[in-house]
C-alpha cells in the first residue's frame, strides 16, 4: 500500500502555562482528555519548568537536551494547546520562556494553535499570549480562542470544568481546532 493511503493520525501536543503542583490550567488540560476524538492523539509536555532560561548563546547548533526534546515535540504536533492562568497582568514567565526558546527553531511557525486563558480575570495574559503567538507566526484561527475569567470557581475538585456552557466552548475549541488541522492538511 503506497503511503498515501495510510491515514495519519492527528496529533495534538498541549503547554499548560502553570506548573503548580494543583494547578487548574494543568488540570484543565487533563480533563480536555474528555473532548479528544479517539482517532486523535493527545500529549501534555507537562515539565516545562525543566527548560533553562532562554539564552540565544545556548541556542547553538547544540542545545540543552531538553530543549531538543521539547521542540521535536512540538515539531511532531500538528496542532498546539496552550492554557495557562495570568500573572501579574501577563503571560506567567515560565510559560514566555518556553515561547523564547521556539524562536529560532520555528516550531509554531503556521501551526495551528489554541489559546485558553483560564485565570480570575486573564483578559490581559490572553491578548499578550495572543501577541507572543503572533510574533511566532503561529496560526491562532477563528474558533482557537477561549478566555475563561474566574477560573476557579468554574473547576471542580478533579479539575473538571463545572459549568456546562464552559465544557460546550472547550468541545467546540477543540472541534476547531481539529478542523483548522485539516484544512492545512487538505492543501499539502
Ligand atoms: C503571582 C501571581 C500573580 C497573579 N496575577 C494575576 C493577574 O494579574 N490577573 C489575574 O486574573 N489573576 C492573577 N493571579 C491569579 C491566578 O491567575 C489564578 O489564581 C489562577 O487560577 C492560577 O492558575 P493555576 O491554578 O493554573 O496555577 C495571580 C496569581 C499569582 C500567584
């Protein structure tokens, strides 16, 4: 069978901007599980606090082991998550360093990725998520946008989303996305 007849499976890769041991967004991320088409792979790189600190003189022709492995990673991915809370009216440092560390390499460059911004306002973190994302030429789509203010009172203790209204908008974020996919794939 030539290869062209060989279905590839999707496959979505996910950046929680926290790295709180309880952390919502991470939970968040997990409990997106319930929305994932069986037919579509989904992984959480979920040690992002592992990267060093974004230095260009590291970012040679041999960079830190870790950093290899998170853009291959990311490299694989047809599509991209990211959710994350606000800090101090931005996007959390940990979360901006691993965006640092995708310049160079390129790895968001017209990928198709998802933003969620589940914080107690967040309005903030997601427009300069938004802006970061941009500067990648990262393909943040009609439909790859969700803000959900007031975060933690919508979570409960397993880190589900409560409210039915926020579960429809995380489906619909996610039907997007695998559409947005798609579409990309159909022009290859
Ligand atoms: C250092 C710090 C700064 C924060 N700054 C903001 C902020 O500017 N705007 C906001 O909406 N929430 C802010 N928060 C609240 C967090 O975004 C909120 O608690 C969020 O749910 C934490 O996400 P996590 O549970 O995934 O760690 C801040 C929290 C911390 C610890």
């Amino acid at each position: 069978m030539g290869e062209d007849h060989i279905e590839k499976k999707i496959n979505l890769v996910a950046l929680s901007g926290s790295i709180r041991k309880q952390s919502s967004t991470q939970k968040a991320l997990y409990s997106l599980k319930n929305f994932i088409p069986e037919n579509v792979d989904y992984g959480i790189y979920n040690v992002i606090e592992n990267l060093p600190h974004f230095n260009p003189e590291l970012d040679g022709d041999q960079p830190p082991e870790e950093v290899q492995v998170y853009r291959e990673l990311l490299s694989r991915a047809d599509g991209v998550i990211i959710c994350t809370p606000e800090y101090i009216k931005g996007v959390p440092g940990v979360l901006k360093n691993a965006l640092e560390w995708l310049v160079s390499s390129a790895e968001l460059y017209t990928k198709p990725v998802a933003v969620i911004t589940a914080s107690g306002n967040g309005e903030n973190a997601h427009q300069a998520l938004q802006l970061h994302l941009s500067m990648l030429n990262a393909n943040v789509f009609k439909g790859g946008l969700l803000l959900i203010s007031g975060a933690d009172s919508k979570l409960n203790a397993d880190g589900g989303f409560v409210k039915s209204e926020v579960n429809a908008s995380l489906k619909l974020l996610i039907s997007k996305l695998i559409e947005e996919i798609n579409k990309k794939e159909a022009y290859k």
